[in-house]
C-alpha cells in the first residue's frame, strides 16, 4: 500500500492546464470515419498481441502489515488472493520495500528484452498520479488511538481530546508520523508541542508501520497516537495488553484525513485496468469482509472536510 499523497505534501491533482484552442482545419467528411476504421483495427491488433496472463503478479512491500509481507498475512494479500482464484490464476509477488522510488522499481521496471515482474499495485490513493488508478475499494481516515484505562476513556472523536481539561492536554505525548496529516493537525489545534515525531521513511528494512503502537504506545512511552486508520485498526486488535482504542478522525477544513484506496496499473493498459474494476465489483462482498476482518475503519463521505 503507498499511503496517502498528502503524507508527503500537497494531495497530486490529475489533469494539466490547456492552453486557447487552436482553429480546426477544414477537412473531408470521410476524414473521421477513416480515422475511426484506423483506431478499430489498431486496437484489435494491440489486443491480439497482448500476451495471456499466466498469473496475478502483484507489487509489494515485503514487510508493511497490514497491507502486505513476504508470508501473504497482509490485507492486499488476502485480496490479491480473492482476484486470483476469481481470475482463475496463481498469485506472484515481486518485492521492493515501499520506501523511496517503489513505482519505478515495481510496476515501472523493465529491463531490455524482458518482460515486467508485476503488474498492479494493490493499494494506492485516489488521485495518485505515478500509475493508472482504478475505481476505489474502499474509504478510511486517520485515527486517535490510545490505551483504555490510562485516563482517556471519556474520549470518543477527535474534539473530545481538545475539549481535555487544558493541563491535561498540555501534558499528552502525542505520537504521529512527521510530516503526516496528522502533524498537519497537531499544527492547526497549537498541540505542535505535544507531538512526538517518528521519521516517515525509515531505511530500515526491519522496521514496521506498527511499531508506534505495538512498541511505544503499548509500552507508554506516548499516550496517544494519530495513524492511517488500516494501521490503527490492525495494530490496536495485535496489541493484547492494554486494549487499545481507535477512534477515526474526521477531515477538516485545511487537514484532510481520509482517503479513498484504489488500485494502480501501468498507463496505457486500458483493458487491464477495466478487467481489475470488474473484479472490484464483482469481489466487493469478499473485499469487505477482509477489510472487517482486519480491524480496518472504513468511513464514508461524510469524514470529508465540510465546505464552509
């Protein structure tokens, strides 16, 4: 899964500006319909050269549960899985840790005279511009997430915390990914103070998404943290003790905090991409069931920042 765009800066928006039209030369009435007969054949002969699938292979992070790892105990395994056996296909995996350059060294690695070692990314944000995005499967947002029973219970939504007495407040370690929405937060609410920053890409291979919760907040060297709601999800149900309690955030003005999770091909594989909506729709009961499973918040629209 690549997280959401906006971890690393502004959200990617599609589409280029144009520039004035230019005039339309005059041309013949058979012009367009030649142009059509062309485009008919062309498209038949690239689809009589693309070569059989003879199985799913799929781009992956080796070791970024809850969304993949080299045993297939991930969310996008599961699902890759469900498409397979839907496709009638076996399932590979070509791995590259998700960190700097993973398009390019995935879904975009060629080398002469060889063929592509995967073929979809299984996880990607709607308006992710490095691949061709599909319809999304599925809506989540980031989350509070902190122990039970360490003087938090009473908080249920986001304004719940800033509605803490404010000696409190003060004295919250509040862990969050650097230059996350969720250090965008923290700046719009004066709780910069509060925050304890963890680095967004690691070099470490070893290292884990969970571990902020798993390690540091279980092990109360913060009281609270704000994650990407799969991450909340999945860790919170691992962690046995304390209970840990996600709470999903809502968008707002300025901060946005959910996103809606599609797929990614390759550009200019038209078919491709039609075949892996048709699986989206056709496998959205499976798919849910997965996302439930583990621990996944999904939300909908109305997470989204309300227009003022």
């Amino acid at each position: 899964m690549i997280p959401p765009r906006s971890a690393f800066g502004a959200p990617p928006r599609g589409g280029t500006a144009s520039g004035p039209a230019e005039p339309v030369p005059r041309r013949s009435l058979a012009t367009p319909l030649l142009f059509a007969v062309l485009l008919v054949c062309a498209g038949s002969a690239m689809a009589d050269d693309a070569p059989q699938r003879r199985a799913l292979r799929v781009c992956q992070d080796p070791n970024n549960l809850p969304f993949s790892n080299t045993k297939g105990e991930g969310i996008e395994n599961r699902i890759a899985e469900v498409f397979g056996k839907a496709m009638g296909l076996p399932v590979s995996y070509y791995s590259f840790p998700q960190r700097m350059n993973f398009v390019r060294n995935t879904i975009r690695y060629k080398l002469p005279g060889e063929d592509y070692p995967c073929d979809i990314i299984m996880g990607v944000p709607v308006g992710f511009d490095q691949v061709s995005v599909t319809k999304p499967y599925y809506r989540s947002t980031y989350a509070l997430v902190y122990p039970q029973g360490r003087g938090l219970d009473q908080v249920r939504a986001a304004d719940d915390l800033l509605k803490l007495d404010p000696a409190r407040l003060k004295r919250l370690r509040i862990g969050v990914y650097d230059r996350s929405p969720a250090s965008e937060w923290l700046a719009r609410h004066n709780l910069v103070d509060n925050g304890v920053p963890y680095a967004m890409l690691n070099a470490d291979p070893a290292q884990y998404p969970g571990e902020i919760l798993e390690k540091d907040l279980a092990g109360g060297q913060i009281d609270v943290a704000i994650v990407w709601g799969p991450i909340a999800g999945y860790f919170a149900k691992r962690v046995a003790s304390p209970q840990l309690v996600v709470v999903p955030m809502r968008s707002e003005p300025g901060v946005k905090l959910d996103y809606e999770m599609a797929m990614g091909v390759r550009y200019g594989e038209r078919e491709w991409k039609q075949q892996v909506e048709s699986l989206i729709e056709s496998q959205r009961p499976a798919i849910a069931a997965i996302l439930q499973e583990y621990g996944v918040p999904v939300v909908d629209e109305s997470f989204a920042a309300r227009k003022p």
